[in-house]
C-alpha cells in the first residue's frame, strides 16, 4: 500500500535528547487527499529478561511520567549512539538497573512499540543464570526497587493485568514462545 502514498515534505517540529517529533505531509492518491502526519523519532530501546540460576526473575518497580504511576517492569531502555549494538545495551541496562549481570544472553524478538506514529524498534533479551554483581548504577533520575520474583508469579501478574507495559508484555510474549520452542 505504499505506492498510494506520496511523501511532499517533512520537517522536525522538536528535538531533544531522547525524542524529536517530525511533521510530514503525505498525498494520500486514491483519495486525492493531502494531510500531515506526526511521527515521533526515538532511537531503538532494549530491554532484558533476567533470570537467575533457580529460574526466578528479577523485576523491577519504578515510577513513569506518562501515567503518573509505579509499574512492575524489567530493565531497559535507550540504545545509546556509541553502543555497538542492542545486546551490548540490554546488559548496560541490566548491570545499571539492577546490579545484576550475564554471560548467556539470548535475543529473544524484536517489535515495533507503535509503528503508527513511532520509528522505533525494541530488542529484548533473555540473560539466563544471572548473578548479583554490584550495586545499582541509576541516573540522577531514577529511583528502582528490584525484586526478586518467581516466573509463575510474573505470569500470573500479567494474567491478572497488573502488569501493563506493552514492551514487557511483549517481552514475556516472546519469553513464552522461546521456551515452547526449546522445552
């Protein structure tokens, strides 16, 4: 369906250091309608399931601007513009929000958080007998509890809905469909 698409201008509306949002107005031809589109440009995001030896994961509970809320997560975030790749970021990620780390990673999938308004991929990981290595290592803005969790907990927590961010859902979706494949 791209070809009913004509692109006639773009332009970044904002920039800062995560985000810029771009304005684009497209012919739509079957219809003979001009519009502008918004879309969001982020760099692509990681994040990494952790588990230790006994098969329990470690989560955890941080509080989100978007709806002003604490959620149960894992550890992730921005792939920085000097990191060679996302695998290298999932393990910054975790080291630095957790104090944990991993030799046995396994990329588990990729989605594309909201492929709608959004230009970005999300790469999560799966770190298989991870150990408590040092202390946390948060920015100056964050604030993490890590919790230790057993996997048929954090399966139930996403049965009942309480955990709700899309990515570790999506996260624990790909989870489920690596160890069907490999049990």
């Amino acid at each position: 369906m791209k070809e009913h698409w004509k692109k006639l201008a773009s332009r970044i509306v904002y920039r800062n250091r995560i985000a810029a949002l771009r304005e684009d107005r497209y012919h739509f031809l079957p219809n003979d309608i001009v519009k502008d589109f918004f879309v969001l440009e982020f760099s692509d995001w990681v994040n990494i399931i952790p588990m230790t030896g006994d098969g329990r994961i470690v989560m955890i509970h941080q509080f989100r601007h978007g709806t002003d809320s604490e959620t149960l997560e894992i550890p992730g975030g921005l792939i920085d513009d000097h990191e060679p790749g996302p695998k290298t970021a999932a393990l910054r990620e975790l080291e630095e929000e957790t104090g944990y780390t991993s030799t046995d990673v396994i990329h588990l999938g990729t989605v594309e958080p909201n492929p709608a308004i959004q230009t970005n991929r999300c790469h999560t990981y799966l770190a298989r007998n991870v150990r408590l290595k040092g202390d946390q290592h948060l920015d100056p803005t964050e604030s993490i509890q890590v919790e230790l969790m057993e996997k048929s907990a954090v399966y139930e927590k996403l049965r009942r809905g309480e955990i709700t961010h899309g990515l570790v859902v999506a996260a624990f979706a790909h989870l489920m469909l690596f160890e069907g494949l490999h049990s």
